[in-house]
C-alpha cells in the first residue's frame, strides 16, 4: 500500500506543520503552489538536493494512545503519529484541537477559535516495532533527537518525555536505540539534523572492534548515510576520529549531550551513499 497524505502548500502559515506530518507519514510529497510561490528553505527539509526524499518505511500511524481519543475536539489530546526508518523510530506530535471535518456540512468546522496549550508524553514504545529495529541484546536505551528543537536527550528504559505545544505546533521526535559497543563505550545513529525525516539517512549501521594504543577497547562504526549536511549521532565518549568516503573529516563533539556532528557535502551523483566511519 502507499498512502497518500495530499497536497498541501509550502508558502502557508501551516505549511511547517503540514510538511512535519508528510515527513512522518510514509507517503510521497506534493505540494499544490503557484509557480513561483515557494519556500524553498521547507522544501529542502523534505527533500535531498537529488530530488529524493527521506521516505519512512510504513504508512504512518496513530500511536496507541491515540486510538480511542478526539486530537481534533476532546480539548485534551495531541495527535502523535509514528513511523519507522531502517535504523530508527520516529514520532510526530501535533496539537491539531479547534477544527474538524463535519460530517453534515462536508467541510471543515472551526469549534474552538482559540484552543489552549495542552502537554502529553512521548517514549520509545509509541513505536510499535522499535525493539525488532534495535535487535538483539538491547537493553531499551533510547537517544532522542527532537527535530524542531535541536535537543539530544538520553532516554531509559521505560521512560517518557513531556511534550508542551500550543495550537499548530508540532515536533518530531527520533528515538535511536543505544548500542553498547563495550564496557564503556555507547552509540547510537540520529542522521541528517535539518531535515525533518532525520533518521531517514541512516541505511545501514555496522559496528567492527579494533585496539588501538590511545584507548582499549575502541570499535569503528561504519554507517550507509543518503543526503547532505549536518549529520548527527550520539557517542557516549569523544570519537578519536571521523571520516567520509574514506577521508578523515573535521567534527565537533557536546560531551553534556554526546552528540557527534560531521557536515556532509553535496554528492555529485543522485541517490549516492556516502560511507561515514567513527573510530570510538
């Protein structure tokens, strides 16, 4: 099946919003401008310099705890949608209250003017199948990456994290399953921080162990990333080095969030998979 989330447009007080929501919803992207009325600077948040798109892998769906509710009338509920990419989880959540579709008139129906700010949560388990894209052996550790903010936030298992939006807001949240690589040492792949499918990136995640005279034991991560730009992943230690296709690349390292960040250039070929290595 591929679902379709309709058009929407890219110059609108709602287009950040609307374009958050194709992002998580397993669909194609379409927009319906005039030509010549573009935001570009959105667009590029959806779509790679190729023309490609960051495409979860499932249709995107409500989590649980949005089945049996109204995210569009109870006055109470966000709208949280989940998806899957191939190494990680992602979650939107919407505060949509104030307006729905009225099933007499056939058309949409403002029933709050002005609905008010509501919080809610969200944890690694919104996404049904996140323990299948962990594998083996994983204790439950998440790394989040909530997109709209730029936060990097370590999560336990179990644990949850809160969620405050006004009307119209949004945010996307990633969750990455923490690898231990060893005794002291944890990973975990986040992707391309600009673009709202971030996880969408990471293809491929392997992990090989090495000794090195610096610091034992040490391991090289090597990770399949699609794109450009800033590229993020979390490291519970500062990587000894980093590298693109082969090359050693410059990287900045927030020891209170752990977060690695390389800048990826430009590919000259669509659709090409740059090979990002971490020594650890």
């Amino acid at each position: 099946m591929q679902p379709d989330w309709d058009m929407f447009h890219s110059l609108h007080p709602a287009a950040d919003y609307h374009a958050a929501a194709r992002a998580v919803g397993g669909c194609a992207i379409y927009v319906s401008d005039k030509p010549g009325n573009h935001n570009f600077e959105l667009l590029k948040k959806l779509v790679l310099p190729d023309g490609s798109v960051l495409r979860a892998q499932l249709p995107g769906r409500p989590t649980r705890d949005c089945l049996f509710v109204d995210p569009a009338r109870d006055g109470k509920s966000l709208l949280k949608i989940w998806n899957v990419n191939k190494c990680t989880g992602v979650v939107g959540v919407f505060n949509c209250q104030g307006a729905g579709w009225c099933k007499i008139t056939k058309k949409t129906r403002i029933h709050d003017a002005s609905p008010g700010t509501l919080t809610g949560s969200v944890q690694a388990s919104d996404v049904d199948p996140i323990s299948q894209i962990a594998g083996p052996n994983w204790d439950g550790e998440t790394v989040v990456y909530a997109q709209r903010s730029g936060e990097v936030m370590r999560l336990p298992k179990g644990a949850s994290l809160p969620v405050t939006l006004k009307i119209l807001e949004y945010e996307l949240f990633h969750f990455c399953p923490v690898k231990e690589i060893a005794a002291n040492i944890s990973f975990a792949p986040i992707g391309l921080l600009n673009m709202f499918n971030s996880g969408g990136a990471v293809e491929q995640f392997e992990i090989s162990g090495s000794l090195s005279e610096k610091r034992s034991p040490t391991a090289k991560i090597i990770l399949k990333v699609r794109g450009c730009g800033p590229f993020g992943a979390y490291s519970s230690q500062r990587p000894l080095k980093c590298s693109v296709d082969g090359a050693e690349t410059d990287f900045t390292y927030e020891a209170t969030t752990g977060l690695v960040a390389i800048d990826i250039p430009v590919p000259k070929e669509e659709m090409h998979r740059w090979t990002i290595g971490i020594d650890v």
